[in-house]
C-alpha cells in the first residue's frame, strides 16, 4: 500500500490532486514494528521521539493548510485504545469493527483494548504518556506533524478515527493545542463520533467513509477551499447595493 501511495495509485491520490494538494508519503520503519501494548510499551522513549521528529519535520512550513492521514494494519486497535486511556468509559465504548471484524473479531480486540489499557493506566499521566505505551509510529507522527503545524500557524484537516485520536493526545496536553484544527469528517468508526465530540469538533462532513488514508479529510479541502473564497471574495450587503426593503 506505501508502494502504491508513492506511485500514485491509491483514493487518496486522486483526491489530493483533484483538490490541488501535495500528497507526501512518509514510510516510518517499515521492517521494525512496534511492541505488543498488551505485553509492555508500544514504543521506547527513542522511538516515540523519533516518530514525533518525524511528523514534525515532514510539515512544510510553506504549507498553507495540512491533512494528515495514515496506512496503517489493525490501527483501529491503538487508537481506541487511547481514547480508552484519556477518556475513560468501558473499553467496548471505544471499540469498534475497523475494516469489519466479525463478533469474534470485535470481542477479542475490545479485551486486547481493555487488558492494554489496564497494564498501562498507572503509568500514564497525559497523552505523550498515552501515546508512547499505546500507540504507533504513525500515530506518534501525526501527532507530531499536527502539533508543528501549530506552531508555524498553519490550519488543519483532522481525519477519521485513528487521526482525531492522535489528536487527542495533543489536546490532553493543552486545551488550546487543536485551536487550529477543524474536523474533516466523521467517519463509518462506531466511536468516532464520540471522540469528535470530546475534541469538541463538529465534522464537515459524514459520509460513512472508512477508507483512512486522510481521504475523508481531502475531500473536505474542497469544502473548506469554498468558505474561504465566499469569505474573500463576496461582497458585503452594503458594497452589492442590497436593501432591506
């Protein structure tokens, strides 16, 4: 899939072009995968902080607007798993079918959430905490990359389930951290619109998509590239001439 991400092959490809977007493919340690949550911590101090240097360096301070997005196998798992660990509730609130486990399926990933969580809640203070026991690198990139894209000032899309909580990591540290996020839409995630609502972010769009790869958030491009042009180019009532009466 990172093959055909860089030969251009994939949805979310096509929609970056269509929208006039940049489209990088950051491949993160491809043959090196992260530790089982449920046996010890996901990823070392090292490889979080590498992961987070990676998003972060990957944001083009030039950019005037960035959607992150991930590829990534079974990463429905960590990310309910941390918002399980930030906010709380049964573990089987935050989980959900992915790319469409069956009932079996679902039990077991609710337990690896829940048995995860639990090994790891008294070391978790906030969310670098939760990120680095919990997550992924391409989890921890994002995280990295949409927190440098606050700093330069540069706006946000967030994507669907497994962005908004990576997201959520940074808004555990900060209340302000995601002032500059807006979410691109809600996605097919049974818990997404749950963790929307504890970022306190209202979707421009719901779809029912549950492709990843920041394509629900690159077709939201398009309706955020509409409100700027009527907010730039529209005249006023008084300018247009245009009367109560």
């Amino acid at each position: 899939m990172v093959s055909n991400f860089q030969q251009g092959g994939a949805a979310i490809n096509q929609l970056a072009s269509l929208a006039g977007a940049r489209m990088d493919v950051h491949a993160l340690d491809l043959d090196t995968p992260v530790q089982d949550f449920a046996q010890g911590a996901a990823m070392s101090e090292a490889d979080l902080l590498a992961a987070l240097q990676a998003g972060w360096n990957a944001v083009d301070p030039e950019a005037d607007l960035l959607v992150v997005g991930e590829m990534g196998i079974g990463n429905t798992t960590p990310a309910a798993a941390l918002a399980h660990a930030l906010f709380g509730g049964a573990a089987a609130d935050w989980t959900g079918r992915g790319t469409g486990v069956d009932d079996a399926g679902l039990a077991n990933k609710t337990r690896v959430v829940a048995e995860g969580v639990a090994l790891h809640a008294a070391a978790i203070t906030d969310g670098l905490d939760a990120l680095g026991r919990l997550g992924g690198r391409e989890i921890a990139a994002m995280v990295g990359a949409i927190a440098a894209a606050r700093i330069l000032h540069i706006p946000v899309i967030l994507d669907g389930f497994i962005c908004c909580a990576a997201a959520a990591c940074l808004q555990q540290l900060s209340a302000t951290a995601l002032d500059h996020a807006v979410a691109g839409h809600q996605s097919a995630e049974s818990a997404h619109a749950a963790l929307l609502e504890k970022l306190d972010k209202e979707p421009l769009l719901a779809l029912g998509l549950r492709l990843g790869e920041g394509s629900g958030a690159a077709l939201a491009i398009q309706i955020l590239k509409g409100a700027v042009a009527c907010h730039s180019g529209m005249a006023t009532f008084a300018e247009a001439g245009v009367t109560d009466g």
